[in-house]
C-alpha cells in the first residue's frame, strides 16, 4: 500500500514535471518565434545598411554617391577625429604606427591603395592598386566599402552621411607632414 502511494507520487511528480515543461517550451515558443529579423541586425549606427540577404544583386551602392570635394572647405577636422574614433578600432593614425585589423592610415591621402609595407590586402583591394587614395575614392570606399570593392577584408557597414565622410576624410588629410591641397 505505502509502495502503491509513493508510486503514485512519483508518477504525479514527473507528470507534472512533464507539464511544466511543455508549457514552458508552448511559451517560449509563442514569444521568441515572431522575432525573426527581417533582415541582418550587426549595422552599426549611422552607417549604410546593407540589403538583406537573398536579394537580387550584391551590388548595394547607393545610386549616386554625391562628391565629397565641395563638402571638404566647410568640413572640420576635429569632428572627424571624433568619428573616427569607429576607425580606430581597426587603424591606428600615428605616424609609424602598426598594422592592425586593417593598415596604418598615417598619410592614407596620396598613398598608393593597398600599398602600405607588411598589410595582407585582400585581393580585391590589391586589384586597385597603383592608383593612390584621392578625396573622391576615399569617399567612395567609406560610404560602402563592400560595394567599392566587392571581397574587401574591410567589415565596415559605412558611413552614410556625406558631411560625416567629409569630416573623417578632412582628418585622413591631416595625418601627413605635408597634407595634400584642398580640392579647388
Ligand atoms: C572592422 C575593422 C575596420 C573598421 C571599423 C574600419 N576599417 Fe578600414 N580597413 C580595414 C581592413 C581590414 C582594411 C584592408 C581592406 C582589404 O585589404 O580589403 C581596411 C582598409 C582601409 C583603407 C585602405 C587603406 C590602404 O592602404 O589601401 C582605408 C582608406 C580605410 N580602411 C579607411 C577607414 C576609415 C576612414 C574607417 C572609419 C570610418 C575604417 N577604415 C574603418 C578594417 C576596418
């Protein structure tokens, strides 16, 4: 009799156990399957989002990148040193300065694409070389690096409002002993 009562007990436990559980799974179920994300959610603020996954092309340039030339006499470079500061977790600034994530951008401006010693570009960045960075195709690359140069090792969203690409920009130009002209 007292085997029958503890046999009962224990089917009661697991029974209920077995309740508890599925109403937990039947829950959590009903809370986490709607929040499917639309589309990938690593974009950094203020940056280009790119298209979802699966759309029809790979190309996700904006249709037309405004020049940043004309921005350049109004833009300030010591905002761009702020803005920046999502640069310097990959580059380093300084004169001389190491290689990290991505090359030293000490005198990126005038400097050769995909020509600073001892960085592994990727390959499609080493298709552009020997041309050197300008204002425009800086510009170009920092709105949507992967649309610029479709296998770039570059994993940067962009930036992309102009005049903030024009302030970064009006920083690259002061990290050089002889900064490169303003665009007339
Ligand atoms: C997540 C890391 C990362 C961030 C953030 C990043 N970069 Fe880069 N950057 C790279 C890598 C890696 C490369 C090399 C790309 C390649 O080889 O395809 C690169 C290359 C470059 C180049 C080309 C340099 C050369 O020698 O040809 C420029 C210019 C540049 N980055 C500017 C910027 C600016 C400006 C920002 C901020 C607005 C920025 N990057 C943010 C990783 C990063």
């Amino acid at each position: 009799m007292a085997d029958s009562l503890e046999f009962n007990k224990i089917s009661a436990a697991v029974l209920l156990t077995g309740i508890v559980i599925l109403g937990i799974s039947f829950l959590s179920e009903g809370f986490v399957e709607p929040i499917v994300p639309a589309k990938d959610s690593f974009v950094v603020a203020g940056a280009v989002e790119e298209p979802a996954k699966g759309s029809s092309s790979g190309d996700a340039a904006p249709a037309v990148i405004p020049p940043v030339s004309p921005l350049l006499a109004k833009a300030s470079a010591t905002e761009g040193e702020g803005i920046a500061k999502k640069c310097a977790t990959c580059h380093t600034f300084v004169k001389d300065g190491p290689n990290k994530v991505g090359p030293n951008l000490w005198g990126v401006i005038g400097r050769g694409r995909a020509s600073h010693p001892g960085f592994d570009y990727s390959d499609a960045l080493k298709k552009l070389a020997g041309t050197p960075w300008n204002y425009e195709e800086i510009n170009k690359f920092i709105t949507n690096p992967k649309a610029y140069a479709n296998g770039t090792k570059m994993s940067f969203a962009g930036l992309a409002k102009p005049e903030e690409r024009a302030n970064v920009i009006a920083y690259l130009r002061t990290l050089s002993d002889t900064p490169q002209p303003l665009p007339q």
